[in-house]
C-alpha cells in the first residue's frame, strides 16, 4: 500500500512539473510569451500549415491544408471573415502589398492560385507541376520565390503573375531564405541533409554545405550576426552556421518536431515551434543560445508566424476532441 501511495505522489509531482514548465527548464513565472487569447478557426479539420499577413487590414491568412482551403482571419473583431475553398493541399502563402494580392502554394497540385484585393477575387493561377511549398518574396525584384517538385525555385514576377525562370536544385526545397543584402539564398534541402546557397539573382549554386543531422526543415537569417539558424528534427537540434564561411559556431538542444523559427531582433531572441507540443524561446545574443523559456503549447502545433511590427507570435493548432482549430495569439514580453 505504502508503495501504491509513492506512485501516486510521484504522479502527482510529475503532472504538477509539466504544467509549469520545469520539465522543459521554464521558469513557472516567464512571461517571454504571454497568450493573449485564442481565435476559433470554424469548422476546420485537419493539419494546419504556414501562415501570412496583411499589416495593412490586420488579417491573417491561414493555410488550413487538411480541408483545402485557406481561412482569413479578421484580428481586430478576432473572427473569421472569409474562407477560400476548393484548393488542393494549401502549404505555403505570402499576401503581397505593392500589388494587393494574396498567392496560395498548392502541395497537392503544384499551383500557385492568386487572389486579389479585399475581397480575394480570383485574380491567376500558376502551374508549376507538382508539390507547390514555401513562398518568399523578393521585392527589390518584383519577385516571388516558389519551392516546388523534386528539386526546384521557381521565380515569379509580381507584375503579370508570370513564371519567368527556375533555379534546379538536388532535392525538394524546405525553408528557404534570401539575404536581399547579399543576394544569396540559403535553402534546406532535407533529402540530401544539405544546404544549398544560390545566387538569387542567376538561381547558380554557389556553395552546399552538407550536414551531420537529418531533418533539417526550419530556417531563419540573423543579418546583425550573419548566422543561418537552422533546427534539425533528427536529433532535435538548433545549429548556427556563419553564413560567409559555412562554420557551424553553436549547437543546442531544442523541443521536437520543429516546423518553424523565428529570430526576434528587438528583443534578442529565437522562437521555434514544435508538434512535440512547446514553443522553444531562445537567446539570440548568447553564443551557446540559452533557454528562455519551454513554453507548453498542443501535440501537432508546430506550424507559426511571428509579426515584429504587432509584437506578437502566432501559432496555429489543429482541431481537437475538446476544442476547434484555433489561432493561439501570443505576445512578446521583454
């Protein structure tokens, strides 16, 4: 009986210990990431992918992939306001001001379909062949960036939604990023536990840089450091590399599952979200990228965006038994 009793007192300590994130060495008092409030998706099933914004009408898109569409999310009123159906396997968005449209990659049928103004009206739809993913933009170009297929970037050009280049790579492209700076692009090529720096201008590899972890599917550029931040899922690891010579300056453990990552540059930190459940806060200005925080989240959350000009980290949770998908707004406390 006594050793009945044992366990249950353990129990107990260890569900306490998970509740205030020192299981993940959070303090139980961080406020580095305070959830501000939770906005229901409807009635959307299955995975969430990536997310964009428009500053301007502060709404939020959102690529609901299970349910082939795209919801469009009001914050002000913290509602939807329009959903786009009839899309194939929605993965990457970008809204683009100068021409007020909003492109939408199609995993499941390699289009990029284009939707224009307020009211989202149909506006092109480019072809691209098959498994249509990130989107970056290139603005000083009036350029977009696609990753597409078996090893490919496809650029198109903002003025008539045309495809006019494609820059082939050795495998499918993840995350990608440009240093408009430099005019290089650094992409994670996961099948080849490669990154790949291009030319952005000419789409001509100039550097691969081969990696010793697998997984590598998350990246972000810190420009005040010149480091490529990369989180790796096997094993769960954040790596920083120097972009100029390939160096790897730092390695830390990080939460599981990892499908995006953000740096901070106001408040020096790193925020990566993970389907194992927590977003990972970081030190950007420490070489060894101390924990801030292990904030605990939903299994499967991993997809995000953070938005410097509102101070805020979004985070988007797949429908449970308990609850409806949701938008999870988080705010940013120094």
């Amino acid at each position: 009986m006594r050793q009945l009793i044992m366990i249950a007192i353990v129990a107990v300590i260890l569900t306490t210990l998970s509740f205030t994130g020192e299981s993940t060495g959070q303090p139980a008092t961080d406020k580095s990431l305070q959830l501000e409030t939770k906005i229901p998706l409807g009635s959307v099933a299955g995975r969430i992918d990536h997310m964009a914004i428009d500053l301007e009408r502060h709404r939020l898109f959102v690529a609901e992939l299970g349910n082939d569409s795209v919801g469009v999310v009001d914050l002000n009123t913290q509602k939807i306001v329009h959903r786009i159906s009839g899309l194939k396997e929605p993965q990457g968005v970008a809204y683009i001001r100068m021409n007020d449209s909003l492109y939408v990659a199609n995993g499941g049928d390699g289009s990029v379909r284009v939707y224009h103004g307020p009211d989202y009206s149909p506006a092109g739809r480019i072809d691209l062949g098959a498994d249509a993913d990130n989107i970056r933009a290139d603005l000083a170009a009036n350029h977009i960036l696609v990753g597409f297929g078996s090893g490919a970037i496809a650029v198109v050009d903002l003025r008539d939604n045309a495809k006019i280049k494609t820059f082939a790579l050795k495998a499918h492209p993840e995350s990608f990023q440009l240093d408009a700076a430099s005019g290089q692009l650094f992409v994670n090529l996961p099948n080849t536990r490669t990154i790949a720096v291009l030319d952005a201008n000419t789409g001509k590899e100039e550097h691969t840089w081969p990696l010793r972890h697998g997984g590598n599917f998350p990246m972000a550029l810190d420009p005040e450091r010149k480091r490529v931040l990369v989180a790796f899922r096997n094993p769960a690891k954040l790596a920083a590399f120097d972009w100029q010579t390939s160096g790897l300056l730092s390695e830390v453990d990080i939460c599981g599952d990892a499908d995006d990552l953000f740096v901070d540059q106001k408040l020096n930190r790193i925020y990566v979200t993970c389907g194992a459940g927590f977003i990972d806060v970081l030190r950007a200005d420490d070489a060894k990228y101390s924990r801030v925080a292990g904030v605990p989240t939903v299994a499967g959350a991993r997809t995000g965006l953070f938005v410097p000009e509102m101070d805020r980290l979004l985070l988007g949770v797949r429908a449970r038994f308990t609850e409806p998908a949701a938008i999870w707004v988080y705010r940013t406390a120094p």
